[in-house]
C-alpha cells in the first residue's frame, strides 16, 4: 500500500471546479480543502450539508469531517440543522458513525 499525500489548501474558485468535475477524488479533496481553509462559513456548511447526502461513503466521509474542521475554525454552525443532517448519515452510512461521532465531538467542544 502507498500512501499519497497532497497539500490540502485549494483556493475557492479551485474548489468549486473540483466539486463540478464529479470526480470522487476531486470532490474529497475540495471538501477537505474547504474544512481545513474556506474563510465562508455560511457557503462552506452548505456544501458540506449538500455533500452528505452523496451516496459515496468517501464524499459523505468527508463532508461530515469537513464539518468538524469547520466548527474547530470558526466556533459556530446552525447545529440545529447540522445535527438533523449528521442523525440522517448515520442511519443512511451507519458504516461512517464512528466519523459521525467524531464530528459531533468538534461541534460539542468547538462551538
């Protein structure tokens, strides 16, 4: 197994080209991009919202990760939806409940 390590800071407009190219990489690699560096909040949670009813565990995945780099970074979401989002993944993904648990974990202690 190799392990391929990219630099994870893409630029908006970069981002929303990967999220158009349909691309699973593509599309995880922008909503990590988009956890660890968007400065919108607002615009950064409703990708993250929309990507976590993607029906690939690895975009969901991210999503809801990005999610917890968001609430570490900017110290608030609209949790209320969040959570009614995140309860939907797990019951969609219970694959990713461990994911899911992590990232109410960043919620709880970050915002």
């Amino acid at each position: 197994m190799s392990l391929i390590c990219q630099d994870p800071s893409i630029d908006h407009d970069e981002a929303i080209k990967l999220l158009a190219s349909g691309t699973d990489a593509n599309v995880v690699a922008a909503l990590v991009s988009i956890g660890l560096n968007e400065t919108d909040r607002n615009w950064a949670q409703g990708i993250c919202l929309r990507y976590l009813t993607n029906q690939t565990e690895s975009i969901v995945a991210s999503a809801a990760t990005a999610l917890g780099h968001i609430a570490r970074r900017h110290g608030e979401l609209d949790t209320e939806t969040i959570f009614a989002a995140l309860e939907s993944v797990k019951r969609t993904h219970p694959s990713l409940q461990g994911i899911i648990e992590d990232t109410l974990d960043d919620i709880d202690v970050f915002t």
